[in-house]
C-alpha cells in the first residue's frame, strides 16, 4: 500500500501540471461571473476554502 517511489518521484510534476491554485480574490471574482451574486467564504483549512452562493435571477 501506499504511492510508489515513482509516484513520490514525479509528484511535483503530476502537482503542478494538474492542481489549479486560485486565490481567493480571483476565486470570487469567478464566482460572480458565473451569476453568484453576493459569493461568501464559509471556510479554509490549508489550501482548501468552501464557498457558498445563490445564483441571481
């Protein structure tokens, strides 16, 4: 069990050709293009946040 010395080996590769890191402010202002009107951050732990939003009409 658990990642294999190649998998360790090419995890900064896989890392930054596959995870996106948005900034908050950036990550609002996408909200808001997507018609979330008033976009509020319930929580961050590390580099993870949750969002909550209600669509405009």
């Amino acid at each position: 069990m658990g990642a294999s010395a190649e998998s360790l080996e090419n995890l900064p590769v896989t890392l930054r050709e596959h995870l996106a890191v948005v900034s908050p402010t950036d990550t609002e202002a996408l909200l808001e293009q997507c018609g979330i009107e008033v976009p509020v951050k319930l929580f961050q732990v590390l580099m993870i946040s949750g969002w909550y939003g209600i669509k405009g009409k």
